[in-house]
C-alpha cells in the first residue's frame, strides 16, 4: 500500500484528503479537486475572464456584420427553408 499524506486544499477552501506521497514530491495533489484548481488557476490567470471577453467581442461582431436583421422575414427565406412539421432547418435552397 503506498504512503500517503494530508494535504490542506491549496484554493483556500480548507477541505483536507488524503494523497500519495510520490504525488506530492512530483508536486501534484495540491488540490481537493479539479474544481478547486480551476478556481485557483482563475485567480492566477485571469484565463477565463479573457476568453469570455474575446468570445463576447467577436459575436458582437460577427453578429453585426453578417445578415443584418431589418425585420423583413423573406429576405431570409431563400437561405434556410424551415420544415413546419419538426422545426428543422434544412440548407435545400442552396
């Protein structure tokens, strides 16, 4: 059976668990969990924030440059023809 030590959660949330020693001189088990990673690698990085930011623009503008709604619904129907009995878009008219 291989030793093992306690470790405290590195994130701060004060959970403990039990991890293999080899693990910790490897430097892993750090964590409770992949969550509590997460959320300290959040913290570090800021990964996630930048990557919603950039998502978030680009959609902006993909959405405002590309098929400008202007409420006409024919302007749309030669590009998708929309089958009434299931609700599936189908791309037939191209």
């Amino acid at each position: 059976m291989p030793s093992k030590v306690e470790i405290t959660c590195k994130c701060g949330c004060g959970r403990k668990r039990m991890v293999r020693t080899a693990d910790v001189k490897r430097g892993w088990g750090k964590f409770f969990n992949k969550s509590c990673k997460a959320k300290e690698q959040e913290k570090r990085t800021g990964q996630m924030k930048n990557y919603l930011k950039r998502r978030d623009n680009q959609a902006t503008t993909f959405s405002s440059n590309f098929l400008p709604y202007n409420g006409d619904v024919e302007v749309y129907d030669d590009l998708f023809d929309i089958d009434e009995m299931d609700g599936h878009f189908s791309n037939e008219g191209n």
